[in-house]
C-alpha cells in the first residue's frame, strides 16, 4: 500500500509564503498555498482600482513559487515593466487580471493560470469577495487599506496598531475551507503580522476551519521586526496578536529563529529602525502549545528564513 503523501497547507501572503512554499516544494509533500487577498499597493493597487479585479499580486508569488514550468517563463510571470504605460506593473499580475476578465471570476483565473505554469499543488485564494483592510491605532486613528497601514507616510512614528478588520465582511472561498480540513499541517506566516497573515484570520469560517480541522498548526514567527507595524515586539508580542483573532488553543507548535545575524548585517537593518525579534521571553503558554527554537538563519546578506533549514524543521513535524 502506497503511503500517503503529507499534505501541507501554507497560509499567508507575500515573500514569507513564497519562502516556506520554496522550502518544501522540493519534496515529496501535496502543497497547497492559502492566499490572503487584502492586498492593495503597487501594480496591485492600480490595476484593483482601475479595472475593479482582485489583487493579484500575492497570488502570483504563490504561484511561481509551486510552479515546475521553465526558468523564462516564471521570469515572464514576475517580470516587471520599468517605463511605458505599464510602469511598476509586473507581466504575472496583468495576465491573471486579464485572465480573471476573461473567465468572469478570480478563482478560475488562478486555476487557468497554474495550469498554465505547470503548479505543483494548489493556490487557493483566502476569499473571492472585493475586501479592504482597516487599522484602528492606539491612538484612535483609522488608517484604510493595506499599503497605508503596512508603510508610515514618509517614514514618520505613529501609534502602534490596536485592531484589524476587514470590510466588507469576508466569507472564506470553499475550496480554502476543504484544504484546512484535508491538511495534515497547517503552516501560518512567516510575513508581515498585520498586512499578510492576520487578513486571512479576519475572513470569516477560517478560524472555525482552523479550530476543526485534525491538523498539526504551526506558527512560524518572522525574524524581524517592522517599523510601523511591529515595532517593538517580542516573540510573544508575535504570538499573542496571531491568537488573538485565531483563538486560544488552536495552534500546535510556534516556531522561532534563535540564530543571530552577524554586526554589519544588523546594521543595515538599523536603518530601517527593524530589530531582531527578541525570543527570550519565551515562556510556554500552554501545555498543548509546543515552542520550537531553532537556527533559521540564512547565511546571505539579507536577514530571511532559510529555506533549507525551515524545510528540515517542518518536515521534522
């Protein structure tokens, strides 16, 4: 009898997605990516505004990310108009767009389009509704959209984000409901906590999916801070905002970086005012909630999750 293949669902949206699903790609695992879609900057944002498509920047990284099709054409996908009437707008963004006019909804878009790029698993948006995420501050402030709430205007301090949401209210897409119940382990971030990760937790049914399903669910905490939305937080800061709008008890393992990058690394980083996340806090929330700390560390010039090392982590679950 053939043994079943472990089937790992990765739940989030930008570089961290792209990272964990590059990490495990390489073996013999069912992948399937669960995409948030509050996303509105950038090509992203133009073409949401001027031709009413959902964003379909995050779904293009999932989707070269699983892809088994030539080097030119994932190049085609993620290359980038630099002058022209389509300036800042990626090829892969405009294709599922046209794509998405073409089959008369986003889901089919993504579903032609990893058929185009010979997808190794499945890229399954969080939800099909038009939604925008908002921040209340700590302050009182309300900020719309994801790209104001991601980046400070002109770099300027500002109180740090009280709660998310998402309007309007987001009904979770069937298929991303079926993977959470399929999956053996559910992988959530790493990526930005408030712009990439919590907008899937905001869509209603995936927390229910999440507490239902027999999966083993993982946290995986970025290694950074970032100013403007995390800035000052701890590891536990990390996983307390995650339970927050997840629930209590419903996550299996957290998984944290303990490597530190060298000096002139970590200066670089400085400038940005982005800090190493700090895991010595660290204390178990709870019986059933197991910590695991460990070298994530690329040893490239940039502070990022190797895949490698996460992918032995992962598989080790």
């Amino acid at each position: 009898m053939l043994k079943k293949r472990p089937h790992f669902v990765v739940m989030g949206g930008g570089t961290g997605t792209f990272t964990v699903l590059s990490a495990l790609k390489a073996y013999d695992v069912q992948l399937s990516a669960i995409v948030s879609m509050a996303d509105d900057g950038g090509s992203t944002g133009i073409l949401r505004d001027q031709y009413g498509v959902l964003p379909p920047g995050d779904v293009r990284r999932a989707l070269v990310a699983l892809s088994e099709a030539s080097v030119e054409l994932r190049e085609l996908f993620n290359y980038r108009f630099s002058s022209g009437d389509f300036a800042g707008h990626s090829f892969g963004n405009l294709f599922l767009s046209t794509l998405e006019k073409i089959q008369g909804n986003f889901g089919s878009a993504v579903e032609e389009a990893s058929r185009i790029l010979n997808v190794k698993g499945n890229v399954i948006p969080v939800t099909l509704g038009n939604v925008r995420l908002y921040a209340r501050l700590q302050d009182g402030t309300t900020l719309s959209g994801e790209t104001n709430i991601d980046i400070p205007k002109r770099g300027r301090s500002r109180a740090p984000i009280d709660t998310v949401w998402l309007r309007p209210k987001a009904k979770i897409n069937p298929h991303a409901e079926k993977a959470i119940m399929d999956a053996d382990v559910v992988v959530i971030g790493p990526g930005d906590i408030y712009t990439s990760i919590i907008p899937n937790l905001l869509v209603s049914g995936v927390p229910k999916a999440l507490q239902q399903s027999k999966a083993r669910k993982v946290y995986v905490c970025n290694l950074m801070t970032k100013f403007g939305e995390t800035q000052n937080f701890t590891a536990m800061n990390f996983l307390d905002a995650i339970e927050r709008y997840l629930g209590k008890d419903i996550l299996d393992i957290a998984i944290f970086n303990k490597k530190i990058p060298i000096p002139a690394v970590r200066k670089q980083y400085q400038k940005e005012r982005s800090e190493l996340v700090d895991i010595s806090g660290l204390t178990l929330v709870d019986k059933k909630q197991k910590h695991i700390v460990a070298d994530l560390l690329d040893p490239g010039p940039l502070v990022r999750h190797d895949p490698k090392k996460l992918a032995k982590v992962l598989l080790n679950l």
